[in-house]
C-alpha cells in the first residue's frame, strides 16, 4: 500500500516549482531588455568627414550628426509607428511604394497588384516632420517588356511624393538575362523623368547573375554580419557603394518591432553622400 502525501507537502513542492518558473522568466526577460538596450546603444553615429577649404565653406555647421536611415514598407504598419517619435531618431527614410509584378495575392503589406499598401501613409507622416524620403520598388520582371511596366507602375504611384532618389531592389533571379532586364528598369524611369536612381543588390547576387551598376547613380548593398541589430563591421568589397544596409534587427524608440537600418558608406565622405541621396546637407529634423 502507498504512503500517503500530506496535502500540504504537495502543495510546499508545487509552488517552489511555480516560484522557480516565475524567477526564471524573470531573468529571462531582464536578459532580453537588457541585450535590446546594448543593441540601441551601438547603433552608430557618424559625422561627416569634409574639411573647412575655403570662406564659403566656413560658413557651414561642422556639427553634421548622421542618424540612422530606415527602409520600411506595409509589413511596418502605420498604426504602431510613433512617427514623431521615430523621426527624431532617423536622418532618412527609405519607403517601398512597389512590391512586385510577382505578386498575385492581396496581403496586409501589399494588394495583388504589388503597390504597397502603407506607402502612401509612411510618405505623408514623415515629410510632415522634415524627414527626407526616398522610395523602393522590389523588382520581379520576368521579362524586358514586364521590367518596363514595373518601372512605370513605380514612377507613376511615387512620382507625386518628389521622393529625393528612386531605388531599384533587386534580390531574384527572374529572367536568363538579368543585367538586361535591370538596365530595362533603368532606362525606364530615366526616360520617365527620375532623376536620381539607385540600385540596391548583394554583392554576391550580383556577382552570380552578371548584373553590373553601370548607368545607376548609386549603390545600395546589404551586409549584416551576424545580423545582431548594430554595425559590426565594413563590407568586404571593392564596389563603389554609397550606402550600406548593416542590420535588419535594429530596434528604434518609436516603434516596437524590428527596421532595416543603413547608414553611409565609410568610404564615402558622409555630408557630401547623404546631399547625394537625400537632397539636404541637413541629417537633423526641424
């Protein structure tokens, strides 16, 4: 026959086993808050590197302090942004306005046409605070003429904006030639009358699928490293780029979830390179 337990022993076990999960969860979470504020405190600050070479230049501020620039799209959605929040932490943004012709299935970041649902919103909110906006368009042509419509969808939805620079995303493999259709998409918001067009594409990507920068006016590269939320290191190339995507875990005070962040090439002087990109000698909201 078993011995009985006394209902108070039972009682004593279960909850030292209750307090223990309680402590455990406990460091747990210390643990997370505790690496979200070391990852906040490396985002990197950068100044600009240009030298005072003569009166007019004097009379410029020296005390040019490069934030962070994001890149965001509809999958970060407007409602839990705090926009006035977030532009005091950023010196740019860059907004998705397309997603894709690939795209057959309405979602919550993008219809079934590919335009990008919050665009417009993101747009809106971050002008209305002196933040300079850039836009994307994630390419997925499966042809020449399919590139062209891209470029056209794109120009057509975020012309309105005056965004400071067109940006060209390219991550797939869509078609045998695809310096082709790249160049296609080029050309075609050139002839639209984008002034300013940039590609952004991995170094290795490129590499693989002979697709070169030639005609673009700028290099956007991703490199992340162990993609741990802040600037580890710089990428190891000999492209000429003009801004590096370093992390798609950066945490911001204005928005609770994870954003792309970029800053300017190291090898690039910084003041020069972000009027280059973002139509302003100026990093600072107002």
């Amino acid at each position: 026959m078993r011995k009985r337990i006394k209902p108070v022993v039972v009682l004593v076990f279960f909850s030292l086993i209750s307090l223990l999960f309680i402590i455990a969860n406990i460091y747990n979470h210390s643990v997370t808050s505790s690496q979200l504020v070391s990852a906040k405190k490396e985002i990197p600050v950068a100044t600009s590197t240009s030298t005072k070479t003569d009166e007019s230049s004097s009379t410029e501020s020296t005390d040019f302090v490069l934030k962070p620039i994001i890149d965001l799209s509809g999958w970060q959605l407007p409602q839990d942004i705090d926009y006035d929040t977030l532009s005091q932490n950023i010196s740019g943004a860059i907004v998705r306005v397309f997603g894709g012709s690939g795209i057959s299935f309405d979602s919550t970041a993008a219809d079934n046409k590919g335009i990008d649902k919050s665009f417009k919103t993101h747009i809106k909110e971050f002008q209305k605070r002196n933040i300079p906006v850039a836009v994307y368009a994630y390419s997925q042509g499966a042809s020449i003429e399919e590139m062209k419509e891209e470029a056209r969808v794109f120009y057509k939805n975020a012309s309105p904006y005056n965004p400071t620079y067109y940006w060209v995303d390219v991550e797939e493999k869509t078609m045998d030639d695809m310096d082709a259709g790249v160049q296609a998409f080029l050309k075609e918001l050139k002839r639209l009358g984008a002034k300013h067009v940039g590609l952004y594409i991995g170094t290795y990507f490129m590499t693989e699928h002979g697709i070169t920068t030639k005609n673009f006016d700028a290099v956007w590269i991703p490199t992340y490293g162990s993609d741990s939320g802040y600037f580890e290191s710089v990428p190891e190339t000999d492209l000429d780029y003009d801004l590096h995507q370093y992390t798609s875990q950066g945490y911001l005070n204005g928005f609770d979830n994870v954003l792309d962040l970029n800053q300017i090439s190291v090898n690039k002087d910084t003041k020069k390179t972000f009027k280059k990109l973002f139509g302003t000698t100026s990093s600072k909201s107002k």
